[in-house]
C-alpha cells in the first residue's frame, strides 16, 4: 500500500515538472505532509469542539460577566477566555466587539476580547501546537491572555470617562429552555477534548497502560480503540441530552467552520511551502535572526500593518522561523498579526474614536514586542 502512494507521488511529481509546473511541487508536497501528520490527529477533533462551542455555549452568560460593573477579577479573564468561542479575524471580531459595548461591557473588558477573540480560538491553538510545536502553543496562550488583559487595563486607565450604556430595545429577548443541565454539558465538553488528547498522543502512555489487558499494547492500536470507544460515548451521551435539532446544528455547524477554514489553511501551507523553495528570504531575515528589543518592535510593526488571517498566520510564521526568524520576533509577529490590523484599525475608529483606535494599536505592538522577546530569552525547546 504504502509502494502504491509513493508511486502515485512520484507520477505527479513527473507529471508537474514534463509540464514545467515543478515549481507547484514543494507546495503539494507541505500539503500531503500537512494532512498525513496534523489532520485527524489535531485539526478534525479541533472543528467538532468548535461548532459545539458556538451550539451549547451560553454566550450572553459570559457577556454579562464582562460588564464594567463585574468584579475586574472576574471579567477580565472571563473577556480574554471568551474569544475561544468564535473563528474571527481582526476585522471580523469588530461587529461583536460593538455590540458588546452596546450592551454595557466595560471599555476595558471588551478591549481585552478585542486582543483575545482572533488569537485564542481553540482551532488557531491547535493549528499552533501541530506546526510551530508545543512551546509556541504555550507560549502563545500565556503571551494572549496576558496581553489582552494588560491592554484592558491600560485602556480603562486612560480612557475612565466613557461609559457606554446599554442599549433599550422594545424587543424581549426569550431564551430557549435548554433539555441538558450544565453538568451533562460539561461531560459532553470533556468526551471530545478527551478525542484531541487522545489523537495527539498525548495519552498513550496511559491508554496502554488500560488496553493491555485485553492484549493491546502497540501505542498506535491502543490509540485507535481509545478513540473508538470514546465517539461511541460521544455518540450516545449526544443522543441522551441533546434533542435531534441540536445535533443537526452542532454538525452543521462544524462543518461550516470546517468548509470556511480548512481551503485556507491548505492555501496557506501551499503558498508557504512554494516560497520557501523559490524566494530565498534569507538575506531579508538577517535582521530577525537575534532577539533583541529592536527585532521584537519592528517585527510587532509589521504584523498591525498586514492583515493576518487567524490560521494561515501560522503557517508564515513557521516559514519564517525555518527561514532564520528568531523565535523572539515569531511570537511576536503571531501575536500582533492577528490582533490588529491596518484595515482593523480603520474600522474600528468610527466607533471608539482616533484616540482609543490609536493607543490600542500601540498597546498591542507594545505588548506583543515584550512578550516576544521575554519568550525569545527564556526559550527552552521541550523534549
């Protein structure tokens, strides 16, 4: 089987250069390796725990909790913790980020989710973890949630007088009764974290440990039937306490994001890979190759002035640290690529005004250049 595969590759990797189309090839090929190494084991499971965010999650709970009257160590985590429910951009986080202050969140808490929202949504962590590796993956959650925060607070700091008052609508509002208790819902989160933890491998040593006695003890078997067993209880735990609808919207729904993602994040590593072999950046990344204040600054600069989609961010980034981009100036460039950016920042001056639009464009260079280069300084690789 596996002579069969590479026999095919071979054809159409013959097949690209008679056509003098050779130069597609490195791009075809990080695709391959792409959805041969990260697909089942960190992208689908990542897709279904989405949709089920945006299904079952009680959005207008954590809304309230950011309300400039909540207890500040309530909401701010709450605020940079809440964009993990939503797969936005910079610019498509702008919409919500109104309506949250419309509806009476706190300057400082809705720009703390202003920061967080395109960073922290679990598909763009899993896509950091699978490319750059697991010490971006912390480094980058650590890097967000303080940032965002820090830039909160800053922004309630400067800006006190604005209060933006909820808007009174002659409409009520009607909640669905939900069918599931929190607890149930709480499980059924847990079942399908338990599917990405099992499918990286970050469980084997304990999942060998329990299929041994019914004579499996290959890592890679004892991860098949572990995943197995856990879509059946998925499978039946979503069948006792959702209703028929629910299920349909929670698939429907992780298949759009699937649909809407997943040709982009390809599109990305397929440019990537061609550029890496075609355009030598070397002589360009001299600069960034040592991690120094400077670096981290001019890095944080470039990633506010373009327009950085969520996913595909990450694999530039991976280019350019395999390119001789210290790791420094990467996080960097992840962390203020995605938060801000020139078209962002045009959109939102409308409705926070020069001032507001400007000093968070700042924060978030600020910020993002600090925590590159405290990471680029206390970077150990994990074995």
């Amino acid at each position: 089987m596996i002579e069969f595969f590479n026999s095919i590759i071979n054809w159409f990797e013959s097949f690209l250069i008679n056509c003098h189309l050779g130069w597609l090839w490195p791009g075809f090929a990080d695709v391959g390796k792409f959805i041969g190494e990260h697909m089942i084991s960190g992208m689908i499971p990542a897709f279904f725990i989405a949709g089920a965010i945006a299904i079952f999650m009680d959005k207008n709970r954590i809304t309230k909790l950011m309300g400039a009257e909540a207890n500040p160590l309530i909401s701010y985590p709450v605020a940079a913790l809440s964009g993990g429910i939503l797969t936005v951009c910079s610019c498509g986080v702008i919409p919500i980020f109104t309506s949250i202050l419309q509806q009476g969140a706190g300057i400082g808490p809705a720009f703390t989710f202003l920061m967080s929202a395109p960073a922290v949504n679990l598909i763009a962590l899993s896509y950091t973890g699978s490319l750059l590796g697991r010490e971006f993956f912390i480094g980058r959650i650590i890097a967000v949630f303080a940032s965002a925060m820090g830039i909160g607070l800053f922004m309630k700091i400067f800006f006190p007088d604005k209060i933006y008052e909820p808007i009174k609508s002659k409409y009520v509002m009607v909640e669905e009764e939900k069918t599931y208790t929190d607890k149930e819902l709480f499980l059924f989160f847990f079942l399908l974290v338990s599917v990405m933890l099992t499918t990286t491998g970050l469980l084997d040593n304990y999942t060998v440990q329990v299929t041994k006695f019914i004579n499996i003890t290959s890592g890679f078997y004892s991860r098949v039937f572990t995943v197995a067993l856990e879509i059946i209880l998925i499978a039946f735990w979503s069948w006792k306490i959702f209703d028929k609808y629910d299920i349909q919207l929670w698939l429907k729904k992780s298949y759009q994001l699937f649909i809407m993602i997943f040709p982009k994040v390809l599109a990305g590593i397929f440019v990537c890979g061609i550029i890496a072999k075609e355009v030598q950046f070397t002589h360009y990344l001299n600069f960034f190759e040592n991690n120094t204040l400077l670096t981290n600054f001019v890095s944080s600069l470039l990633g506010a002035l373009m327009y950085f989609g969520t996913i595909v961010g990450v694999t530039i980034v991976m280019t350019l640290k395999d390119l001789g981009m210290n790791v420094g100036p990467s996080l960097t460039l992840l962390l203020a690529g995605p938060a801000v950016s020139l078209p962002s920042i045009l959109a939102l001056v409308p409705i926070v005004g020069k001032k507001k639009a400007f000093t968070f464009l700042v924060l978030v260079m600020v910020f993002s250049a600090i925590c590159g280069y405290i990471f680029g300084t206390l970077y150990v690789p994990i074995k």
